[in-house]
C-alpha cells in the first residue's frame, strides 16, 4: 500500500465497497440494456441469490468451524473443527470447497 495507514484504516471496508461496485455495475449494465420491468426481475433475482449465496456459505462455516448452527451442535461426535475456517481467510477455503463439490456434482450428472 502507498499509504500504509490508511490501508489500515480502510482494511474491512475496502471488500464491501468492492462487492457493491460489482453489483450496481451489474444492475446498471442490465437496466441500460432491458425495460424497468426487467431491470426490477433481474436486480431482485441477483438480490435474492446473491443472499442466498451469502446464507450459504456463513452456515457452512460455521459447521465447519464450531460443529453447530446457532449453538446447537449438528456435527457427529468424532468431528473435530476446523479454527482456520472460522478466520477470515476461511471464507476462501470454504468458498472453495463448495465450488470444488458443485463441480463434481455437474460433472457426475453429465
């Protein structure tokens, strides 16, 4: 960073800002393209699976994390969790994992 502090400063949010661009920019690109019916369709749609996608993913961390959801434990006696998915970094790791596990599904459905 050229400017270290404020890279500090800035650190949790600089992510969030970056994840809103994307969405308006993809709003935008479709409302510049479609009528508002369809722009209205298309932003709920994104809304919606884009919370979802979110929903998701914490849960699966969660579980791997603590081995409960909402402090009611889910996972069998012999699971051990996993710390390292709880950290932010954790996200990637299990972003990847799910992605790794939908592509083996697709593949094993063709």
């Amino acid at each position: 960073a050229f400017v270290p502090r404020m890279s500090e400063t800035l650190g949790p949010y600089v992510p969030l800002i970056i994840v809103n661009c994307i969405i308006i920019c993809r709003a935008e690109t479709c409302a510049s393209k479609n009528n508002l019916f369809v722009s209205i369709i298309d932003a709920l749609g994104m809304g919606v699976g884009f919370t979802l996608t979110l929903c998701v993913l914490a849960g699966v961390r969660e579980v791997l994390s603590t081995g409960a959801i909402w402090e009611i434990k889910v996972s069998p006696d012999w699971f051990v969790p996993w710390a390292a998915i709880g950290m932010p970094a954790g996200a990637f790791i299990t972003l990847g994992l799910l992605l790794g596990l939908v592509n083996v599904i697709s593949k094993k459905q063709k």
